[in-house]
C-alpha cells in the first residue's frame, strides 16, 4: 500500500481507558494527523475507534493511540484494516454503547 493512499483502520483498546480523556485524546489525535472517523466507549474498560485516511498517518494514529494519553493504561491495542468508504467528514466523539 502506498503511504498516500485513503485506507481504514478499526482498533479496539482494552484496559484503563475510561475517566483519563481517552476519547478526547484520541479524537484529538485522529484531526491532528487529518482523519477521519470516530471513538466511542465500549463497556466499562474498552475504546473502539474507526479511522480513514492516509496510510502514513495511520499508522502514526495506531502507535498513538496504542500508547493512550498520561494515565491511561493500554493493556490490549487489536487493529484491523478495512476498506475505506469516506463516509466520514471530521473525527468525532460518538456516545457510548
């Protein structure tokens, strides 16, 4: 894959990731590399995000987010590569499951 070209990831991240600002940090995160999609809390101890954009920035977003902000703990960072579908328009907060 080019590091250009429009790609989709989907990652799922368990441990302490809820009251730290994980979504915010992420969101955050997900507008300063130019992405797009959303995050959203996922029970009690998971973040679950879906972004499109370039594959560079990409994988800069997985390694960021894989790592979480001051006080967060990341236990578990499951990745899956998507076809992207530029449904998105901005990086947005969903509300929780």
């Amino acid at each position: 894959m080019k590091a250009d070209e429009l790609a989709r990831t989907h990652i799922r991240v368990t441990g302490r990731v809820q009251g730290v600002g994980f979504r915010a940090f992420v969101q955050q995160a997900g507008t300063a590399f130019g992405l797009s999609g959303w995050v959203r809390n996922v029970g009690y101890d998971q973040v679950e995000t879906v972004a499109e954009g370039s594959h560079q920035m990409l994988l800069r977003f997985i390694e960021v987010v894989s790592r979480g902000p001051q006080g967060a703990r990341v236990d578990e960072a499951h990745t899956e590569w998507e076809s992207p579908t530029g449904e998105f328009r901005e990086f947005a907060v969903k509300h929780s499951l």
